[in-house]
C-alpha cells in the first residue's frame, strides 16, 4: 500500500501501516511544539553543546583542520553569535544547531566559488568597510543523530527563515554538503539527480527544496583545509607516503598531498541553495549594523593565512 500524506512540513511516500503515519505525524508535532530556540550571544551557557552537536555531524578532520583558522572563526562568533542558533528539547537539551553570517550581496549576481570559506572572510569584510548585508548565509545546520528523522532539521530551517525576515535579510544562502555525495568527480551530477516525482534525489537538498528553498550554482572551493603531511597524518589517522590524491574518511573530495612542498589540501564543492524571504524593514537595523561597524573596524584584522574572499 502507497500512501503520501502532508502534514506541515511532514511527508511520508511509502508506509505499510496506519499506525506508522500517525507515528511519524505525531513526531512532527511534537517536534514543532516543545521546541525552544536561543542565540549564543543571549544563551552562551549552550555554546558548548551546539558545538558538540556540529563536530557530529561532520567528518573528523574537519573539526581538527578548521583550528588553524581560529582567528577568523573567534570574529565570526563574537561578532554574529546572534546567528549562531541552538535547537533545544522540552529536557534543555541541545538537539541542533545553526551557524550561519550576514554579507552583502548584489541582486542578481551569481554566488560565489568560494561558498562556505569564503562566506565567513566576507562577512568580516563587510562589517569592516560598512557594507549592509541583505543576505544571510547559512554556514551549517545539524542535528544531533540521535534525533535525526523527527521533524527537528524542518523546525531550524523555519526558525532560519524567521530570523532573518525580523533581521531585515532579503534572501538566505546555502553553501549545501549534499548528505549522500560521494565524489567529486560525479558531484554536481548526482546533486541534479532527481526522482520519479522530480524532487532531488540527495534528502539534504530534498529537504530545501520543499521548505522553499532553490538550487542554485555550484561552489567549487567552498570547504577549503589546508596543512602539512604531518598535521594532516595525524588528523586523519593516515599515512601518505608519496604526493598524490588520496580518499579520506567521510570526504567528498580527495586530499592532494604535495610532499616537496609539505603540504596538504582538502577542497570541497559544496551546492548553493537560496531562499527568497519577505523582510521586516527597519531602519534602526541598518543603523544599529554601522554602529557595531564602527567599533569592529578598529579590533578587526583578518589573518594574512585566510583566503580572500571573491567579490
């Protein structure tokens, strides 16, 4: 028996009993009714947690190898930490969590290569030079995996939306780690992969699309890493005797060992996704953003190592 049930943002295509809809509705419910939200400006006490729940979500190497930018990374959390978003159960337990900075961005031009690396040089740069960002990007949404498939991802990109329409963004922007790529050879011809009834055949970018969302251009260069042999033998628990390509556990792309120059470097392309949003307009938002301009243009520097954003 074929059913396909809408509720919300709930839809089930293939359950074998009555008792498995009412499930799964019931779950999506409850998600969305004992679900609590705070920033890690108003709430840093959960700042730890939300972390934890991030360093889950994504391959080892990534948590060690994103160290070395932690200048950049400790501007980006003082300065937009009310952007930093975690999900929370009726228990106070941290289940998810947002990470996501505010940039400029002309209407109409294509998103940038460099995604979601680029992502945070930019938005230092903005609030730098006093540009007014219109768009929010979204860095990375988890949940943690012991609740994943209850409605909860559905509710933090509803609370994303929501943010960002009171805090005067024109759109949201996505650099997307399609959750079933395995390659980056085939990596934007899985990510245009759709099923029989056209939605994306990737569930990460299923999920956007039908909470609104657009798929966009690709980023080629979005999740950049870059270390010695020795730093990235030890982050990765392996060995590269020779230069060349190598696979690394839970990577997308190969890591290129280059052993003249004692380095290695993870480049990853990531999809963008976009959502069109209706703003609160305000002036006090655009006055409060120069206000806090004005005293980050004098603390701000951005690490000589740290790529330049693309403008």
């Amino acid at each position: 028996m074929q059913i396909r049930i809408r509720e919300k943002n709930c839809t089930i295509d293939k359950v074998d009993s009555g008792m498995e809809i009412l499930r799964v509705i019931e779950s999506q419910k409850k998600s969305e009714t004992s679900v609590q939200f705070s920033n890690v400006h108003d709430a840093p006490t959960f700042w730890s947690a939300g972390d934890r729940v991030m360093e889950d979500a994504f391959p080892g190497f990534f948590t060690v190898a994103r160290e070395k930018s932690r200048p950049i990374r400790s501007s980006v959390i003082r300065f937009f930490s009310r952007y930093f978003i975690q999900c929370r159960n009726e228990k106070d337990e941290v289940i998810g969590m947002l990470k996501a900075v505010p940039v400029r961005r002309e209407k109409g031009s294509e998103l940038w290569d460099d995604g979601y690396t680029g992502a945070m040089a930019r938005a230092i740069d903005d609030l730098r030079f006093f540009r007014r960002p219109n768009c929010l990007v979204g860095l990375a949404i988890a949940v943690r995996k012991d609740f994943q498939g209850r409605g909860w991802a559905n509710s933090i990109i509803s609370q994303m939306k929501t943010t960002a329409e009171e805090s005067g963004f024109e759109s949201i922007a996505i650099p997307l780690r399609p959750t079933g790529a395995e390659s980056e050879e085939h990596f934007a011809e899985y990510c245009l992969s759709t099923r029989g009834d056209g939605m994306p055949l990737d569930p990460w970018l299923r999920l956007h699309v039908r909470n609104g969302a657009v798929i966009r251009n690709f980023c080629a260069r979005s999740m950049q890493f870059h270390g010695t042999i020795e730093e990235w033998e030890e982050w990765t628990d392996m060995d590269f005797p020779e230069s060349g390509a190598y696979d690394v556990p839970g990577g997308i792309a190969k890591l290129r060992i280059d052993r003249k120059a004692d380095s290695g470097s993870y480049i990853e392309p990531n999809v963008w996704v976009t959502y069109d949003l209706n703003p609160k307009k305000g002036m006090w938002k655009w006055f409060f953003w120069r206000l806090r301009s004005c005293i980050a243009i004098n603390t701000l520097r951005r690490p000589k190592s740290f790529p330049q954003p693309e403008r």
